[in-house]
C-alpha cells in the first residue's frame, strides 16, 4: 500500500467504520470528512490507492466495494499459551487472514446454527455459541452433526450400534438419543464461533 505511513491508519479507520454502518461511505465527500482530509480529492486518492492494493474494488456503477483483503487481519508470528506464561516476544505478524476463510471451506453449503443448553459443554460447545454447520445428508461414525431427530433438530456425536445410529451428548446429566423413528443428518459441525463482549454492550461508533 502506497504511503504506508498514513494510508493503513485511514484504512484502518474506514474498517472499523464498516463494521458499525455495515457500508463504506457512499462519496468521496463522506470519506473526506471522516480522515479529516481537507478536499475529496485527497479521498479519491485515497480509494485508489487502496484499489490498486487490493484493499478495495469497483464495482458496477461507479461503485467500490471492500474485497477480501479488507476484512482480513494480522495472524501473530508468535502463539500464546494457554498454560504457564511465555517469554514475551516482539510483536510481528507476517501474514493475514480471514475468520471465513479458517473456518468455512464450502461457503454455499455453510449455514450458522446458535446452540442452545449444554449437552455438548465437555466437547467446548457452550449455550449462544455460533455452530458452523456444512450441509450433508452424510456423516461419518464419530462425527459432531446437527441432526433432525423425530422431526427435532439436535447438535450431538454420531456413533452406531448394530448398525442403529445413536446420537451421544458430551455431557453427564444428559442421555444419548436412540431415534424412535426418522433420523435425519442435517449437516457436519465444522466449528464455532463465540463471543465474550457483553451481552448488553451497545455497539459504540467506531470514528
């Protein structure tokens, strides 16, 4: 990105003002008065500059739309323990991602599921959790699926018994599930999202 010194912070605050107005914004006007440019000129530099790194991209009529690139974020070169503390180490990060592209591989067969009770705790999968579902008709013996059980949707594990499918909480107080009569797979459990903000925090302006 040209003029590194300066166009990442604006990129960063045009980011984090699409994350609140869910649009970048909509003239070169707009986009002047919010990086305190003194003339939309400097925005339309700006934009282009940002296209011509693959942060942005036009589209029909005028248009410029985000691409990929610019909802990825910074991967740490270092990890962080989950147990005893590490040595603390310089910040550095030498590549980006997307959480989408982690987590969902077959984005036209992926849908969000949020959990509801706590027979899946012991495998990490908690109440207003975010499933990320595939869609299939066929899982595996030992797989987590989303079933539909007696015309129920349920999260739990696969497994067999003489052949007979059985659908197995990963807790205790809960107890596995034998299908009385219709079982139908309604995708694979792929992995989940959650959050820690709070419940009732109210999204605050970014800028």
């Amino acid at each position: 990105m040209g003029r590194n010194n300066t166009d990442h912070q604006h990129f960063l605050r045009l980011r984090d003002l699409y994350a609140v107005e869910g649009a970048l914004p909509s003239s070169l006007a707009r986009i002047a008065e919010v990086l305190g440019f003194s003339s939309p000129n400097a925005a339309l530099k700006l934009r282009e500059r940002l296209c011509t790194a693959g942060f942005l991209r036009k589209g029909p009529g005028g248009k410029v739309l985000p691409t990929d690139r610019f909802f990825a974020l910074p991967v740490m070169d270092t990890s962080v323990r989950a147990g005893l503390p590490d040595v603390v180490e310089p910040q550095s990060w030498s590549d980006t991602m997307t959480l989408d592209s982690f987590l969902i591989k077959r984005p036209s067969k992926t849908v969000l599921m949020k959990i509801k009770g706590d027979s899946m705790r012991d495998a990490g999968i908690l109440d207003g959790d975010l499933a990320i579902v595939e869609r299939t008709t066929q899982a595996q013996d030992g797989q987590i699926v989303v079933a539909i059980v007696d015309g129920a949707y349920t999260l739990k594990e696969l497994r067999y018994e003489d052949k007979r499918p059985v659908l197995m909480p990963h807790n205790p107080d809960h107890k596995p599930i034998r299908p009385q009569s219709d079982l139908e797979i309604y995708g694979i459990f792929r992995g989940l999202a959650r959050s820690h903000w709070p419940i009732n925090a109210q999204r605050k302006k970014a800028l």
